[in-house]
C-alpha cells in the first residue's frame, strides 16, 4: 500500500484526474475492510465526476451496493 500512497500523492500534486481515479479505485479493490473501501471509492467517484470519466457510473453503483449513495 506504500507504494500506491507514493503514487496517489503524486498524482494529486500533478492534479492527474485519470491516475486519480485508477489508484483510488485499486486501493479499494485492495483493502479488507467495506468503510475504507468506501472511503477509496468516494474519492474515485468525485474524481469521477469532475473529470467527466466513463468509471464514474460503476464507480456510483458500487457505492450504492455498500448503502453508501442513494
């Protein structure tokens, strides 16, 4: 995980939206735990929206599974 934190601070520094949106998502594919999964999930979901991204329809219905969106 240390090594997809490095990636996501460098991401955000670069203000690289796609990258963004990919390495929050591969952190919540990663974690064992549904809050922080839900967590990784809403960051790529509003990165998602902001960049106008294809993901961010499954990336909303993922969260909807988890109670976490309507």
């Amino acid at each position: 995980m240390r090594d997809l934190d490095a990636l996501m601070i460098a991401a955000h520094e670069s203000r690289d939206l796609v990258a963004l949106i990919d390495l929050y998502t591969r952190a919540a594919d990663t974690v064992n735990d549904i809050d922080a999964a839900c967590f990784y999930l809403t960051h790529a979901y509003v990165f998602a929206l902001e960049a106008g991204a294809a993901q961010a329809p499954d990336l909303h219905t993922r969260l909807v599974v988890h109670g976490r969106e309507e």
